[in-house]
C-alpha cells in the first residue's frame, strides 16, 4: 500500500465556491465515484473506493 504524505495547502474560496465544491464531493461520495479537486496547482484524488472516517470528538 502506498503511504499517504502530509500535505497543508491553502486557497481561498468564497462561501458559494466551497458549497459548491462539498456539495460535489457529497454527490460523488454516494454515487461510489472517485472525487478529485486541484487546490493550488495540486491535484488530490479520493478513490471511490475510500472510507470517510469520523474523528472522535
């Protein structure tokens, strides 16, 4: 398995593009596709295939 890197990218987004932006990556998680988003010249990829796990609070 390849190991993931750390990575701490910024970019700013109005309230409406980041919206717009979850609401994809929502839409995507439930259709079992994989996600992808470039942030500052870096494109990150989610595999469809990915579990999304809950931090303990």
């Amino acid at each position: 398995m390849k190991k993931s890197m750390t990575r701490d990218i910024e970019k700013v987004y109005t309230k409406s593009e980041f919206v717009k932006k979850l609401r994809r990556f929502a839409d995507v998680l439930e259709a079992d596709k994989k996600f992808s988003i470039q942030i500052a010249n870096e494109r990150i990829s989610v595999p469809k295939n990915a579990i999304v796990i809950r931090p303990l609070a």
